[in-house]
C-alpha cells in the first residue's frame, strides 16, 4: 500500500460537529492495519529527535500512542478539563466553532524531555497553540509538531509560527 492510497480512506463529513464544519474521519484509515502502520511510520519521522510523544485528545491519542509504540518513546496525553486524575495545569484555546481546555499532569513530562506533539489536523492552530504552551510551562524542549491534516486557509501554521518561529511543523496532507 502507498501513502495516498491509505490517505483515501479519510472520509470527509460534512457539517459535522455543526454546520460548516469539514470533519475528517479517520476511523477507515484506522481500521485497515496496513493503512494504519504507514501513516505511523510517516507521522513518526526520525525518532532519534524526541524522548516523548504527547498526544492530544482525542484522535491525536490514537495517533500519538501508535508513534510512540512505534518508536519506542513514551506517550503523554493531553486531555480536555476534568478528565485527568492527578494535579493539572491547564491551558484554553479557540476551536474555529468554540473555545475549549485541555490539561496535563504537571510530572508528564520532565525539562530534559524533546518532545513531539501530534494531533489529527491543524485548523486555526488553537489546539496546538495550548499544547505547545504547556509543555514549554513544563519546562521541556518540543523536537516537531505533527498533524495528519493541516487545513491551510484557516492559517493554523501561520498563527503557531508568529509566536514560536523555532517549531517545526509538518504535516502528512495540507490542503
């Protein structure tokens, strides 16, 4: 199987969560193994860059934690509000249809920690923009950010490198 074969079966959805929203669903592509573990390999990258790989929720969960299986890092996960069960810092973010927050331990990673983030799509970059806050207020490094889909008129790349020119984005689709 070639990588553009197993991005086919990304299925788009339509007015999904709301009206006006293109919702990427990647169950198709989770569900054939063979699809799956390329775009492992392709997300994962060089893996001599980073020690641990954050995932943020929820498809990057999915997503992070095959990287890190793949390349035998550890794996973080960055939820939303409430969800975690040990002391928490918190970050919130805008969503192109809302605002949210997502949390993280404050042991989940160390300052000697290289850190790759990975989510399924970069859109307006708010996500990605909270995650990167709180690992820097972690005190670790960040290796690259990942995305699967990166929707690029809404400018989500732009508005992460404004105010962290030194991170490293890199997505599989952008479109």
């Amino acid at each position: 199987m070639q990588l553009q074969q197993a991005l086919a079966l990304v299925r788009d959805i339509p007015d999904f969560p709301q009206s006006g929203i293109l919702f990427k669903d990647i169950t198709p592509l989770l569900a054939n193994p063979q699809a799956f573990a390329l775009v492992t390999s392709e997300l994962a990258g060089d893996t001599q860059q980073y020690s641990q790989v954050v995932g943020i929720e929820a498809r990057g969960f999915i997503l992070g934690a095959a990287i890190a299986s793949h390349s035998s890092r550890g794996f973080v996960p960055f939820r939303k509000a409430g969800k975690l069960p040990h002391t928490t810092i918190s970050k919130s973010y805008g969503l192109e249809y809302g605002v949210d927050v997502i949390e993280a331990h404050i042991d989940a990673v160390q300052p000697s920690d290289s850190v790759l983030i990975v989510d399924d799509v970069l859109a307006t970059g708010g996500t990605l923009l909270a995650a990167i806050e709180l690992i820097y207020e972690l005190g670790a490094s960040i290796s690259e950010v990942v995305v699967l889909y990166e929707i690029s008129f809404l400018k989500g790349r732009e508005r992460i490198l404004e105010k962290y020119p030194e991170i490293t984005i890199r997505s599989i689709v952008a479109g």
